[in-house]
C-alpha cells in the first residue's frame, strides 16, 4: 500500500484515483482538472500525483502558483522561462 505522508489522511486513494484518471500507460493526450474551493488540497494532490508520475515522462515540470504568478509583473515571462528551462536541461541530457 502506497503511503505519501502521514499527516495527509486519505491522500492515497485520492493519488490512486487521479493517476487511474491519467491513465499514464495510454499514447493519447490526456487533461485533468482539479477544481474546488480554496484551502481543500488541490495542489498537496497535484504535488503527490506530480511526484508519482514524472519519471514516467522524458521531460516533466510542476508549475505552481500560476493564477498568482502569471499575475505579476513579467510573471507569464517567468513561467515560461521555468518551463523551458526544464525543456533545455532534458535535451542536454539526451
């Protein structure tokens, strides 16, 4: 049985639940949203299901915070500029 942290109660079956949703083993191109009101785990899930998942992938990036990030001053340039970069140090490796 999974266990991620012992202070997240129920996190397992919620990370089993949304990689089963992923369907990460497919070739098709897959979309899943989180949505619900503030403080509810939205991003610890997507962290957890995140860190699961990225080995799974030749190049993989967590964006976090975007809504406040892309907000800011230049703060869409910074997000893309974190993307790419993750992009950039992949293809160094291949």
């Amino acid at each position: 049985m999974p266990h991620y942290d012992d202070e997240l109660v129920g996190i397992d079956s919620r990370i089993n639940n949304m990689c089963s949703l992923l369907r990460t083993d497919s070739e098709e191109i897959r979309f899943e949203g989180i949505w619900g009101m503030g403080g509810i785990g939205k991003t610890t899930l997507a962290k957890h299901v995140y860190k699961k998942i990225h080995n799974q992938f030749d190049v993989s990036c967590f964006l976090e915070n975007v809504r406040e990030v892309s907000s800011e001053r230049d703060g869409l340039l910074c997000l893309q500029r974190k993307l790419l970069s993750h992009l950039k140090i992949s293809s160094m490796r291949i």
